[in-house]
C-alpha cells in the first residue's frame, strides 16, 4: 500500500489521487494560459485585479484586497505596478486623501481583452469531447465541493 493510500481511498475511489489530478490540471492550465497571456504582454495575476476594477469603476485598494481575498500591501504593490504600466489610473479620494480611487484606462480594458480572449481558447480546448449535460454535472459537482471545503474550517479539528 502505497502512502496515504488507505485514507483516500473509499468504495474503490481514491480520492487524494482525485484531488492530485484536479490540481495538477489546475497547474497545467495556468501554466499553458500564463505562457501564452506572456506573449501577449497580459499576466494572469493582474487580468483578476483589471476586471475588478473595470466592473468597480472608483474602488479603493481596500476593495480590491477583499475581493481577491489579498493582504491590502500586496494589492498596494500591485496597482502601482498596473499604474506604472498605464492600465489603471489613481486618483486620491475627494473626501480623503489618503484614500485612492482607481480606474481602469483603455489600455488596461485591451489588456483584459486580450487575455480573456486566450483564456477563452485554453478553456474551450480543455472541455473538447465533453457534452453539455457533462460540463452541467460538473459545475454542480463543483459547487458541492466547493461547499464541503468551506465547511471544513468549523468541522475539523486540527
């Protein structure tokens, strides 16, 4: 018995080897998706935080932090590079200054295009052969897994 082996494994399923495989497909597609987006000048990390603010037009760093759920440093590091690169524009709060509004820039909504536009090409690859009461069933199987994990921070104990 191979480790970890016994405690996946239930009715024949191994479900560590499931969860392995979901995730090494969740790298593999961020990885094809990241080296192509380079080529076009999008990175993926940015491509979230741009889409958040062109659908939050004047959203503060703060905002974005929980909306991305990231610590307010690591998206203050972020925008100055967006704004460095021309897609967002700041802009200090009338109310308060220390406050910044952010804007996305029609540089930055190309950026988003292009990006979604080679995300939309590795994702429609990726569901080839796959009928749409399949892709059904697994967006529902996801939703339930995606709910048993939020689950888990009150249900197990260390």
């Amino acid at each position: 018995m191979r480790c970890g082996e016994a405690a996946g494994r239930r009715n024949g399923m191994d479900r560590n080897r499931l969860c392995w495989r979901l995730g090494n497909l969740q790298r593999t597609h961020r990885s094809l998706v990241n080296r192509k987006a380079d080529e076009a000048g999008v990175y993926m990390g940015q491509h979230h935080i741009l889409r958040y603010i062109s659908q939050h037009p004047g959203c503060t760093q703060n905002d974005v932090a929980a909306a991305m759920q990231q610590s307010a440093a690591s998206i203050s590091v972020t925008t100055r590079r967006l704004q460095e690169e021309g897609l967002i524009e700041k802009h200090p709060d009338e109310k308060s200054l220390r406050v910044n509004r952010l804007n996305i820039t029609e540089k930055g909504l190309e950026n988003g295009r292009k990006f979604l536009q080679v995300l939309t090409e590795y994702n429609e690859r990726m569901f080839e052969g796959i009928s749409e009461e399949e892709l059904e069933v697994l967006d529902r199987l996801v939703d339930v897994m995606s709910a048993n994990l939020e689950n888990c921070e009150t249900t197990i104990e260390p």
